[in-house]
C-alpha cells in the first residue's frame, strides 16, 4: 500500500477501447476507474486465512442444521456444488484491517474485472514495479474458469455430461441488466472450449420426470445468475422440479444462498454466542472476529440500542443485493425500526466500517475490494471506486477499479 506512483496512462481512450473489444460494455453502461489500487501481501494472507475458515464453518453439519433451520423445501437438496465464481466482499479502512461486508456465491463481475485488471496492467506499464503481482491474462483466466468448471462436472458426474451449460437469469436482467453480457463472454469462453451453451430464462425450462431441458435440448448444468435466491416464483417450476429428483447441477443454487450467503448469518459470524451449538472452534472464532464487523439480526429487542448508536450501522435488507433496500441511518429512529420489524422486513444492521480511498482527476473516492476465491484459493482480486463513501456510485472518475496483489 506504500506505492505512490500513479500508474498514468498515455491513452485513456485506446484502453477503453481496448476493454470494449474483449466484450466490456461502452463507458455509458459500464464505468472504469482510470488508476489502479493495491493489496498488500499481509491483507491478503489474512484475507486467504479468513475465506479458509468460512469455508470450514459454514460446512459443519451444527452450522448447517442451524442455517436451514425454517428453511423452504428448495434449500433442502445440495449435490455438493461449489460456485466457481463466489466473492467475498471487503471494506479496507485507512486504520487497517479488512473486513467482510458481505459474501455473494452470486457475485457478478468476474470475468469483466479479469479483463479490466489484465489491460490495465499492460496499459499503465506495472510491470515496471516488480512488487506488482502480474495478473492472469485473459486467455489464462478463461482458461481457469473452464477447468473449475470441469472440475465441478467430473465431482458430480465423474466425466464431462452429455447436455447443455444454461446460463439463467430472470428476462429483466437479459434484457437489460448491467452484466448481461458477460453472460456471453461467459457462453463463448466454454463453447471454445467444447461445452455446448445457450443463455436463457427460468421459465424457459420444461422438466419430464427424468431431465431438464431448454429449448428442447436436455441441461446438465445450471450457472444461476438469479437473484431470485430461493426460487420462490412461478418460473422456476421446472427447475424445482429437476432439484428434487437431484436431475441437473446448479451453481449457485437456494442450498448454496440459505446456507453461506444469506446476511442473516452474519450475526452468527460476528458474535460468538452460538459457537457451541454451530461448532465453531476458539481459533476460528480468533479469525473471524478479526475479520467479521459486529453484525445484528433486526429483532423486536435490541431496538433502543441500535437507535441510539444508529450512526454507527449501516442498515440494509437481510435478502438485498447491489445495495437495494439500504436505509439511510440519518432517517431511523426507534418507530422505524419498530415498524420494520412488525411488518416482518427482515433487516440486518451492520457496524460501519470505512472504506479505503483513493483520489482520481483531483476527485476523491471510496474503495472496496472484492475477493474472488475457489476452495480456499483465491482466484482473483477486483473492487470498486465510489463517489459516495456510504452508497455505490460507479459513474466517473469512479467505477471498477483495476487491483493487484503486492507481493
């Protein structure tokens, strides 16, 4: 973190250009900050340390009793499946520390921050500063994805399936949301590589008895894109259906969600109350308290003592995503938070932790860091500069910012 130089680059536009051949959407849709930020050594290793632990914890038999625990049906089934493309997202305050804000086993952005982090690296000339990790290429972090991918099929059915990769997602966001085409990037990459793929939406699918199948041709596995994590609406029949005769592989899926995503276990992960019951070991529990920022599920107790330290938490949907559904703590008080709890809006809230900073074109903003991690490797690191340092706003100067690892 003590590298000063600013990494200009001689042209802006040829970069952006360049991003926009390898498939990243136009600078309108799609925002990238022109200056990259760095991850010491030590962050990461405590951050490995940490996606290590989480992975042992939320495995446990106790921690997944506990998890499933009310459960719908569909979070019931798991055939074992691991998201090649989970992300755990931190917050890197100027004190120090990282701390974990959420994890996402739907985390979008993986392969446009490949791509961001592998042009910007040659664009900006690091590596002139051999204390700059070298990213992959693209062509080697494709290479990558595909052989997870492969991995995951072989653990499941022992050999590469006869059957399609469907890519799901709901009709909204195929038509128009912001990472609608890195779907593509990601169907072309495996058809290259000799899956057969298709891009389609839940109610496209039709179930027999035996096998799914979209557009008349059978599915061997899912990649689920959806944010409807429980699979709780009406397109999602057929892909209930095959789920419970255990018929196809889906990644993520509403085992995966109930038991690793879902923010109301982060409570779980903050406190130390429960370990006896969740299994949790003392230097687990060591770990995680170092990483975990102080996590509260909203309850009918407790409200007095949220609303009186409410500056200190950041308030937001206990199922939300891309920050939809955050509150404004400048605008709760006790009635509010009374209200929320009666009508039954599950909310969690959160200890604030700052965020790093970074200046670009004389402007400042905020910065995250998302950890991209397998199995307890880490794949890849990306993150995200804000102009706001309480919610995301990715437009200009701000946006997805190139990151590297320091050695």
């Amino acid at each position: 973190m003590d590298i000063c130089e600013t990494f200009p680059l001689e042209d802006p536009d040829d970069f952006r250009n360049a991003l926009v051949a390898e498939g990243l959407p136009r600078s309108g849709e799609y925002s990238v900050a022109l200056a990259p930020q760095f991850v010491d050594a030590k962050t990461l290793a405590g951050i490995e340390a940490f996606v290590r632990v989480f992975d042992q914890v939320t495995a446990r038999e106790s921690w997944l009793t506990a998890a499933l625990a009310g459960a719908p049906a569909s979070a019931r089934i798991s055939l074992g499946e691991v998201c090649f493309f989970s992300a755990w997202d931190f917050h890197l305050p100027p004190v120090g520390g990282a701390w974990l804000i959420e994890f996402n086993d739907n985390g979008s952005g993986f392969l446009y921050a490949a791509i961001v982090n592998s042009l910007f690296y040659d664009a900006a000339g690091l590596a002139r500063e051999p204390r700059i990790a070298r990213p992959a290429t693209v062509a080697v972090f494709h290479d990558r994805i595909s052989f997870l991918l492969d991995q995951e099929a072989k653990a499941l059915f022992g050999v590469r399936p006869n059957g399609l990769v469907l890519i799901l997602d709901d009709k909204e966001s195929l038509a128009a949301g912001k990472f609608r085409g890195e779907h593509k990037l990601l169907a072309a990459l495996l058809a290259e590589r000799g899956w057969e793929t298709a891009i389609g939406p839940p109610d496209e699918t039709r179930f027999d008895g035996r096998r799914l199948t979209f557009s008349g041709r059978p599915v061997a596995l899912v990649i689920n894109r959806s944010t409807d994590f429980f699979w709780s609406s009406e397109p999602f029949g057929a892909l209930r259906a095959a789920r419970a005769e255990r018929a196809v592989y889906v990644a993520p899926n509403p085992f995966t969600y109930a038991t690793r995503s879902d923010k109301g276990l982060l409570p779980w992960l903050s406190s130390s109350d429960r370990d006896a019951e969740l299994g949790i070991e003392p230097e687990e529990r060591r770990v995680l308290f170092a990483h975990v920022p102080e996590t509260r599920l909203l309850a009918a107790g407790g409200i007095e003592d949220l609303a009186d330290r409410k500056a200190e938490f950041v308030f937001k949907p206990r199922r939300g995503f891309a920050s939809r559904g955050l509150l404004d703590s400048a605008a709760i008080g006790q009635a509010r938070l009374r209200r929320l709890v009666r009508d039954g809006e599950d909310y969690v809230a959160q200890r604030r932790i700052d965020k790093g900073e970074i200046e670009i074109d004389s402007r400042r903003l905020w910065t995250d860091l998302r950890v991209w991690a397998y199995q307890g490797e880490i794949l890849m690191v990306s993150g995200r500069a804000s102009r706001r340092p309480d919610r995301l706003d990715l437009s200009p100067p701000g946006g997805w910012i190139p990151t590297y690892a320091l050695r």
